[in-house]
C-alpha cells in the first residue's frame, strides 16, 4: 500500500528484490508494535526501521535481508544491534525466519510461475533441456534463491523433466529487444 504503484504489481512486490526487504521492514514494524520483536523498546525500534537515509531508502533493504540469512540468527541480532537497536537472541531468530519465509515465497511464486509458462508452450520434458534465463538481484545475489528456486521446479514438475536455470548475462533489456524483433517479425509473415 505505500510502495510507488499501489494496488498495482503485486507479483513483482512478492519476487522482486527492490520490494522483498521492504516487505520484511514493513512486517517487523507490525511485530513491534504488537510487541513480538523488541520488546519495551518499541518506539526507538520503530523510529530506526522508518527513518530514510541520503537515498531516500530505509535501512532494511533486500541486501540485508541476504546478508541475514547468510549469517543466520546471530547475524541478524548483530544487524540490528551495530544500527542502534539492541537485539536479543530471540529477535535475531523472528528476523531470520522472516527473512526467510519472505525469499522462500519469491523464490517458490517464481518457479510457479516458470513452470506455468513452459506447460503452456510444452516446453518442459525429460527428452529436451530447457534452459532459461533469469534476471534479478535476488536470482544472482541471494545465497539460497536459486537452490530454493530449483527444489520449487522440481516438486511442481514430477517425472524427470529437465529445465536448467542460468543467470542472464544482458539483462532484461536485451531480451525484451529480442522478443519485440521476433514478434515484429511473426507479425510481419502473418500478412504476407
């Protein structure tokens, strides 16, 4: 509700790596105010976590929520301590299990929705590989997004199906080009 397309986009806010740290931030504001994490410290947590930096970013972002899950529990505990907002044992545990529950969804709807799109064009078999190229901070950046994203493809595509998943050297840029070209071009042969 208050990201820069409201009520709008709402799968790119579930997957996305600009949007997965904020949609961490925003829930711990929710698990402080019910004082579930940091406990009798609510409001200077709260003015910490809503405050902007130079960039106009909060201190939670996607980065963190990696680095996080990289270093676990205690690592979270550490984060939050080091930026002024002293963190128990417990709170480094909810961090990093939300923190995982937020990448474990992106990284499930992303393979979901993979696999949607090659039943529909009858690409995924055992008889052929099929590689497909992946864009974004999560997929390249995420020490266990892609591992998760693979489990994911696995239990929605039983029987020996063979789908590789590589990182996309260019960019979306590129590939958005290419498929304009090759569908300016079907359109062309449509009329002839």
């Amino acid at each position: 509700e208050q990201s820069e397309h409201k009520g709008s986009h709402l799968f790119e806010k579930m997957i996305s790596g600009l949007y997965l740290g904020e949609a961490v931030r925003l829930r711990m504001l929710c698990l402080i105010q019910s004082g579930q994490l940091f406990p009798g410290q609510e409001a200077h947590a709260t003015s910490i976590l809503s405050a902007k930096d130079l960039k106009n970013d909060y201190l939670f972002q996607t980065q963190h929520l990696s680095l996080v899950e990289k270093e676990g529990p205690l690592g979270a505990q550490a984060f939050f301590t080091k930026k002024g907002i002293p963190a128990t044992e417990e709170d480094g545990w909810i961090i990093w299990e939300l923190c995982t529950a937020v990448s474990t969804r992106a990284s499930r709807l992303g393979a979901a929705a993979l696999v949607a799109i090659l039943e529909r064009i009858e690409k995924a078999s055992a008889d052929s590989l099929c590689v497909v190229a992946v864009d974004g901070t999560p997929f390249k950046f995420h020490p266990f997004f892609q591992k998760r994203m693979n489990v994911a493809i696995d239990e929605l595509l039983p029987g020996g199906h063979r789908v590789r998943l590589e990182m996309a050297k260019d960019g979306s840029g590129r590939g958005a080009a290419i498929i304009a070209a090759v569908a300016q071009r079907m359109n062309w042969s449509s009329l002839s």
